[in-house]
C-alpha cells in the first residue's frame, strides 16, 4: 500500500463496488458523461396520482380524467420526456384537435420547429377543428416572419386554411384577420 489514507478508501470502495457487480465513472476523466451515472442512481420518481390514472387507462384507454392528469404532468415535463405522453394521446384521440394542438404546442415550447410542421402535417388534413388551424396560422405567422417571401407564404398558410375550414361557422376569425392581412399588403 502506498500509504496514503484517502487513496487506500478509495480503492477499498472500488473493491467492493466491483464485487457488487457495479461499476463507477471514472471523475477524474472530464468527458465522462452524467449518464454514466445514472445506474447508480434511484429509479425515477412516478408521482402516486400517475400510476393511478396510467391504472385507470388499462381499464379504459378513453377516461379523460385520467387523461388529463397525464397531460399536466406532461405539460410540467421537458418535452423530450412529454413526448411520449402526447404520442399516445393523439393516437388514442387522433381527431381531437385539443390534443394535438397541446403537443404542438409544447413542441413549439421548445423551438422544436421540424417537429412542429411534421405534427401539423400529420394532423391538418385529418383534425377540422378551428383553434388547431389557428395555431397553425400563428405559427406561420410566428416563424415566417422575418423571411422576404413572408406575405407570399402568410397569404398561401390562409388560403391552405380557408380552403379547408372556410364554411365552417366558427372560421369567422379567420376570414376578418385574412381580410386585415391582405388590407396590409
């Protein structure tokens, strides 16, 4: 031994978290990853009213009070773990534009913006539900913006719009700011 208290410690440690079957990061190398860290640490906490409601969707995949206490806790997660809650969402409720206007939203939460667009393209054509299309045009309007074929693209996000929900009673809105938009151009 070489003496040196703290460096035997060490190695006494590491003898026995070898024969436990674990292994330890090397810290004292600096591209060692947190990651590498994370078998040591405890499983990730699931409040008790999550596994609840994921209990209660076993029974019955459309209980929306269940539901909506997954969406919360998703709401209150980085949309890399979120994720997944609002997949199966919109693929329990794939016509509910609520929903996938939530996802989207958290997505655009993130400036997740190639993410963004597939959601609309995968919802848009399928989901005729007013306060969606609104998003959509919001975000056009949004991230477009500061393009030079910013009106051409803005009057193309209306027209997409209009063409599809146009008759729709509740489109009014839409027709009035469409209506502001080209009085600007």
């Amino acid at each position: 031994m070489s003496g040196d208290g703290a460096t035997e410690q060490v190695e006494t440690k590491s003898h026995y978290v070898s024969q436990a079957g674990l292994e330890l990061p090397d810290l004292s190398d600096p591209s060692a990853s947190a990651s590498q860290t994370v078998g040591l640490q405890a499983a990730e906490y699931v409040p008790e009213k999550v596994k609840k409601a994921e209990k209660k969707l076993e029974e019955n995949p459309y209980d929306l009070d269940a539901w909506s206490i997954l969406i919360r806790e998703a709401q209150n997660q980085p949309i890399d773990k979120a994720r997944k809650t609002y997949e199966r969402l919109v693929a329990q409720f794939p016509s509910s534009g609520r929903f996938w206007k939530l996802y989207i939203e958290a997505e655009i939460k993130a400036k997740n913006y190639d993410k963004v667009e597939k959601l609309f393209q995968r919802c848009l054509m399928k989901v005729l539900h007013i306060d969606l299309w609104k998003c959509y045009l919001s975000y056009v309007r949004e991230t477009k913006g500061k393009l030079p074929s910013y009106k051409e693209k803005m009057a193309q996000a209306y027209d997409f719009a209009l063409d599809k929900i146009g008759m729709e009673i509740m489109s009014y809105q839409i027709w009035v700011d469409y209506i502001n938009f080209l009085k600007g151009v």
